[in-house]
C-alpha cells in the first residue's frame, strides 16, 4: 500500500489538496482511502469508512470520542488504586478532551489502515490530511519517541521480579498494578510499532502543499531540514492557488508576479528531491466534489495522483533507502589498503555515520553522544538515534557538515573490540 502524507504551512490548502490527490488516484481504478480530521464538501462525515465513489472511501477523525474512550479503558484499569486512594470515577459525559487528543486520535486512525481493520480487501493507496507542518512533524515522530519511553520507564528485562509480586500484593492489601502495567505496555508499544513501520516504510512519502509567497518560503526552508532528520522523503511540492501569471490589474499583476519569484526560488532548491506543481487558484474556496474534480484533474495532469516523484521500486539502495548510512575511509595503508583490518578484529580506519540535513547550518546543529545513542537537534528539531552495533564500539572523534550531508566520524576503541590474533 502506497501513503501519501500531506501537509504545508497553515492556510495553504492542505486538507482541498490531500482530497483532490485521492480523488485523482481514485478515478484512475487505485482503491483509494482518505483521512482527515476535517470535514470536507461533498464527502461523507464519517468515522468510520464511508463510500464517497466506487473506488473512494473517507473517514473523519474523531478525537473527543478516541480521547474519552482511552481515558474510560485507562480508569478501569486503575479501578483497585483508585478505589485504594478514594476516588470517585469519571463518567464520559464530563469527560473534555485535552490538547494533544488529536494527534494520538490521528495515530489510532493510522494504525487502523495499516492493519487492514477498516477493509478486508485493502486499499491501493492511503491519503492522509495531516495538521500544519510544525505540528505534522511532531505527530509523525511521536510513534518512535514514545515506543522509547516506554523502554526506558518499562524495561522487560524488569518483568524478572514479578515472582515477588504476589507477596508484595499481599503485604499491601491490593493487587500490584505492575503485571497489567507491563502487559498494557506492551500492547502500546506494538500498537506504536505499526505506526512507526508505515511512516518509515519506503512506499511512504510526503506532499507538501504551500501557497506560494515569503512565509511559505521560510516554512519550508525550516520543514525541510526537519524532515530529513526524520527520514521522511518529499515526493512533491504543491504550489497551490497559484495566480494567472498575466492580467490586467496591476494589484493582481504584483502578487503573480511575487508568487513567480518564490517558484523560481522553489525550483532551484527542490528540483532534485521534490519538483513543484502548480493547482491554480480557482477564484473562491472548493465548495464540492465538482470543484473537487475540476482540481483532481489538474493534480493528475500535474502527477498529483499519489504516484511517487521516483518510482517505489526505484530507490535503489544506501543512501536514497535509508536516511542514514555508513562509510568506512582512511584505513591504515590508505585508500585500497589492507581491506580495512587491524590486528584487532576491527576496521582498521574511520567509520563515518553519514545523514542528509539539506537546508542545515553548522550554528543551528548540536551533537551529543550517550551510550549507544547520537542526540542530535537541528533548530527546532529533535531527534535521538540509536547506534549500530558497530558504532557503539567506536569513539567520537569529529563531525562535520558539508554539502548539506552531517558527517560523524567514528573511531575504532581497542579496548572494545576482541582482539583475533
């Protein structure tokens, strides 16, 4: 299954966008599902999936209803504590969802796609309207960080002691919560699982949608560097409501000719990984399935259908699959030598950990080692990756960024790698 992530700046038309590409690829036979958490014009309000042609279905996400039925499945589970510590129960009409609902709602709807559970004949291609770019990064990193919480708080290792519990049980006069805690763990750890694997799978992409102009600009200039560092790879960039380019109006004139400066700018900076296309600006917001189509077929003009800027089965390997990757240099008899050994069973030069940060300043760039992790923040982004096994036998001995490519340089430690002879 194809999934095509669709987000930009706010007010660039994100959700018009991600339901016209869906329209698009539904029209050309793909079986096509939509998410969104907005309503859209002309398209069944459902949460659940609802036919909107023969070959579209779209649901809607509801977030007050995921967050009152998490927050009731979570209170019975505690029941004996609460009951322990007097406290009175919840009933989910006094129940007000709290920020944050959304993206775990968003989350919970992908996780029910990936699984097949809304189809049992599945879908070819999966449409999702994500919030605003600042936001749809954080959503789509949320899976891996809290998998990582949970296995920093929860290690199974710990589970070791759970002979102990039943005395524990006893002496305390109420059943120890930390069985039901680890099994409920668990399952949240491999409900994120899913999640994780359709973001980082290779048939996932990201559409951004921007109205041409200098805020767009600088948001994605910033969103670009983000995504990289999250392994998400851009498939296109939609220029949306873009003006005719000659008119009268001198007033019309200037603002067409702003947005041709800024997709002259978008051309030099996004050919390569991301060619923009143009939807024009249909004189009022899209009101219908009609204005819906008219779009659809200018997005399937434009290769806005859902089909990849590189093919699926193109990404070859190395550094277009994966978002990092590792060369190994400078060996002892120099380049060609002696095949990378030393006498300690270990490569003889430097393993370099190699990542893209198009966009990135040497200023804006902070690297942190721990233990078997790299910490690395670019500007507003964050992200912590665990090491190789390789790696983690190796000392930090530099980094550098250069042509948009961080390179870590990493340095064999003799006392961490067997000797063979």
């Amino acid at each position: 299954m194809r999934t095509v992530l669709v987000t930009g700046p706010g007010g660039a038309g994100r959700t018009t966008v991600a339901a016209a590409t869906a329209l698009a690829a539904s029209r050309r036979g793909a079986r096509t599902l939509l998410i969104s958490p907005d309503d859209i014009p002309g398209f069944p309000a459902s949460t659940v999936p609802a036919q909107v042609t023969e070959t579209l279905w779209s649901v809607t996400t509801d977030s007050a209803e995921h967050f009152r039925t998490e927050l009731l499945a979570l209170q019975d589970q505690l029941s004996a504590v609460l009951g322990l510590l007097g406290g009175n129960r919840l009933d989910g009409e006094e129940l007000t969802e709290l920020p944050g609902s959304g993206q775990l709602a968003l989350l919970q709807s992908l996780r029910r796609a990936a699984r097949g559970d809304w189809s049992r004949d599945g879908y070819d291609l999966l449409v999702v309207d994500l919030p605003p770019l600042r936001e749809a990064l954080a959503v789509l990193a949320l899976p891996e960080q809290l998998r990582r919480y949970l296995r920093r708080l929860l290690p199974q290792e710990r589970q070791a002691a759970r002979a102990l519990r039943p005395m524990l049980a006893q002496l305390a006069g109420v059943p120890m919560p930390a069985q039901w805690l680890y099994e409920a763990a668990a399952r949240r750890d491999a409900e994120l699982a899913e999640v994780q694997a359709l973001i980082e799978d290779r048939a996932t992409t990201v559409r951004l949608v921007a109205e041409p102009g200098p805020a767009a600009e600088d948001a994605l200039r910033t969103a670009r560097t983000g995504l990289a560092l999250q392994g998400l790879r851009v498939d296109a960039l939609v220029a949306n409501r873009v003006l005719p380019r000659h008119s009268g109006d001198p007033w019309f004139a200037a603002l067409a000719a702003q947005q041709e400066k800024c997709l002259d700018h978008w051309c030099e900076e996004w050919a390569a990984e991301a060619p923009p296309r143009e939807l024009p600006h249909l004189g009022r917001d899209p009101q219908g399935v009609d204005d819906l189509a008219a779009l659809a077929a200018l997005a399937a003009s434009a290769g806005g259908d859902g089909a990849p800027a590189v093919a699926v089965d193109d990404r070859g390997t190395g550094r277009a699959e994966d978002p990092w990757w590792i060369e190994e240099s400078e060996t002892p008899d120099g380049p060609g030598g002696s095949g990378g050994q030393d006498g300690s069973g270990g490569p003889g030069g430097i393993l370099v950990w190699c990542l893209r940060l198009p966009g990135a300043v040497k200023k804006d760039l902070q690297l942190v080692r721990r233990g078997s992790e790299l910490l690395l923040t670019v500007g507003p982004f964050h992200r912590i990756v665990p090491l190789e096994s390789a790696l983690r036998r190796c000392t930090v001995s530099g980094a550098a960024l250069t042509d948009g490519v961080l390179r870590v340089r990493f340095t064999p430690d003799p006392d961490l790698w067997p000797r063979t002879g």
